[in-house]
C-alpha cells in the first residue's frame, strides 16, 4: 500500500530538543541555579508539562520559582528559546521538497510542551510545510506509548500501513512500526532520502 502521509518528528531531525539535559544545564548554570536541586524536580513536574496538564508557568513555579530568585520568569523564557536552532544535519530541506510536492499529508508527531512547540513552529516556519500537528500536549501522551501513534493515524485518516514517521530515537521508530506504520530511525537526510524512496515516496 502507498504511502500518503509522512509523520515528522521534530528535536533530533528538524530541530534541537526543545528543552532537554544538556539545555537545562547551559541555561541553568547561567542563571546560578543549582542544576542538581532543579534536576530533583524536574522530572514530576514535565511529566504535565509536556503532556499539556499543566502550563509553563506552572513547571517554572514547580522547579524554579518555588523559593525568591534574583530572576524572572521572563529571564529564564528568553533564554529557553535561544536555545532553539536547526540541528547540524537537518532534515529540513527534505521536508520542503515533500511539502512542495503536493504529494503527500504531512504532519508532525512529537513530545513538547504546548508553549515551546508553538514557538518553534513560528519561529522556524514549519507551519506552511505541515498539514497538522500532533504534538504530546495536545493529546496528554507521550511517545513511545501506543495512544499517541493511535491518535496520529485516526487523525491523518489512513490506515497505519499509508504512514511513515520519522524519529531520531530508534524505541519511537519501532513503536510506530508496531503500531503498523512504517518507523524510520533518522540518522541523516542522505539516509532518510533513501528510506522513503525504499518505501516507493517519489522526492
């Protein structure tokens, strides 16, 4: 069966992560915040961060600003986004030669908050290559579990056979295989060009 919609995840294959590990610590560390006290809260306070159960005020509130700071919120906001970049080998200009094809759905499928995904989306200009967007905070799931890939198909309105998706970690890739999609563990564009075209999509 062909293929008709192409699902892209975005951290790893378009982008930087949005706010993981090593982005923590450059913009903790700039802002004399003890990277440890914060990683101890960190982790139950994004679990409803990037699931949309709670805002962005809320996990600063929860990590951060549960005791005064010499900072604001604004402070540490300006500084997250900095953080935003293409990623060295980006997949971007495979993704533009598929949106301007006219082909294919295209779509994101992608663990963030609803507040950094909003800002990337603007502030890259991936929404005119994207049909919709399925994102963790919009369906309070995140990748690997079975229901964010669920949703995505049911969403897309074809059967999970007729979609790729393309992740930089390989457990994402292999759930949605699971799932019935076509899973691409993304290592590069010149690999990605090639698995797609293996899949019969025309580039």
């Amino acid at each position: 069966m062909a293929i008709k919609t192409i699902f892209f995840d975005i951290g790893g294959v378009l982008l930087t992560n949005g706010f993981d590990r090593h982005q923590r610590q450059r913009v903790l560390t700039s802002l004399g915040v003890d990277v440890a006290a914060y990683d101890a809260r960190h982790e139950d306070a994004n679990y409803y961060w990037e699931r949309g159960l709670e805002n962005v005020h809320w996990y600063f509130n929860q990590t951060l600003f549960y005791e005064p700071r010499n900072f604001t919120f604004e402070d540490v906001w300006t500084k997250v986004k900095a953080e935003q970049k293409l990623i060295d080998n980006t997949a971007i200009d495979v993704l533009k030669k598929l949106s301007a094809s006219r082909r294919y759905g295209l779509a994101t499928l992608n663990n963030e908050s609803r507040e950094l995904n909003a800002y990337r989306l603007d502030t890259f200009g991936l929404r005119e290559h994207f049909d919709f967007f399925i994102c963790s905070a919009y369906v309070n799931e995140m990748k690997p579990a079975p229901k964010i890939y669920r949703e995505a198909i049911e969403v897309s309105g074809r059967m999970p056979e007729e979609c790729a998706f393309i992740d930089d970690k390989l457990e994402n890739a292999e759930a949605a295989t699971r799932r019935g999609m076509h899973g691409i563990h993304y290592t590069s564009p010149d690999q990605l060009e090639a698995e797609l075209r293996a899949l019969g999509v025309v580039l």
